[in-house]
C-alpha cells in the first residue's frame, strides 16, 4: 500500500470512528449521561475539521437515519423533530462556510453559540406545542428554565449540552490536529492568524 493511499484511508478513518462514538453517546443509557449527546459539536466543529469532500449536509443527514433508525420513520414528522434537525443543518452550514476562516478558539466559540441558539429554539418549539405549557411570557420562560414539573429543569439540558458539546469539539479539533501531524499536513490554529 503506497504512504498516499494510506493517507487517504486515515482521513476517513477519524470522522467514522467520531461519528460513531456520537451515535453511541446519543443512545447510551445511562442516567448520567441523559441529555449528553455531541450533535451539535459534530455539525458544527465536524464540518470545520471533516474533508472539504463531506459536504455539510452530510452529518445532519447521518443523524437523520440514525434517529428513523432508532426510533422509527414517523420521528421527523414531529414539529420538535423538525426543529432539531433545522438546527443541525444550520450549524453544519454555518461551520462550512466558516472552513478555513475559522481559529480553534473561534470554533469553540461557534459550537457554544450554536448549542445556545439550538436550546433556544428546541425550547421555543416546546413550548408553542406542548401544552404543558401556558402560551404566555411566563410559559416560555418557564420552557427555558424550569421545564415541565415532575422532569428535569430545561436548564440542567442546556447545562449537559455545553458540557457534551465543548467536550466533542475538543476531542475533534485535537483528533484533526493529530492526525493532520501525522499527515504531515497543516494543523488547525489555535488562535486566529493575522
């Protein structure tokens, strides 16, 4: 096998090995690790560090098929389904455009920003469509902390969500940055180049 071709076949080793361990943590179940998926880092961060050859629709797609796979076809059909999913494949958007333009320190805060915003409109959704929830000022801000009585607070959700995805992306940039040494091939800064 010519050191080329080896090359190539470890490209596409990383992003399969990390799209798996994400499918695995989304559907481990273990209390501790409730609500502690690396989606979003993996739309987000995945698409930054993943070959120009992975378009970014690529990764919400996969987690697409791997929700119908676990959970049946009619999952995409619910309206918090629908949100999730938009929110992936903006994320994914957003990091693809910012390929190349964009530092470690920015991607971490691009994931951060993109787990906030995901929050936000999972959240919203929530609230418009359960009726758990008054359709008052009160009632959203209630989706946005506390959550339904008898569950957790949606605060511990947003909480486990940064923890997970700043953990992935890390985990990303350095799996990028190790193999990219091995490669011989430019690293991903750290910090912004002037």
């Amino acid at each position: 096998m010519s050191p080329r071709m080896s090359s190539k076949r470890l490209s596409l080793i990383l992003p399969l090995v990390l799209v798996l361990a994400a499918i695995v943590l989304r559907y481990v179940k273990v209390d501790a690790l409730a609500n502690f998926s690396p989606f979003m880092a993996l739309a987000f961060a995945g698409t930054l560090v993943f070959s120009r050859k992975v378009p970014f629709w690529a990764l919400p797609l996969v987690m697409i098929g791997v929700d119908m796979a676990a959970n049946g076809p009619g999952i995409v059909m619910h309206a918090e389904a629908v949100a999730v999913y938009a929110c992936f494949a903006l994320a994914a958007w957003f990091g693809g455009r910012a390929r190349g333009h964009i530092s470690l320190l920015g991607g971490l805060v691009g994931v951060v920003a993109c787990t906030l915003a995901f929050y936000a409109v999972t959240n919203t959704v929530s609230w418009l469509s359960d009726a758990n929830y008054a359709k008052t000022f009160a009632g959203w801000t209630q989706a946005l902390t506390s959550g339904v009585p008898g569950f957790p607070p949606t605060v511990l959700f947003l909480y486990k969500s940064l923890l997970s995805d700043v953990a992935f992306a890390c985990a990303l940039f350095a799996a990028f940055n190790l193999e990219a040494s091995v490669r011989k091939e430019k690293l991903f800064p750290v910090f912004a180049s002037a």
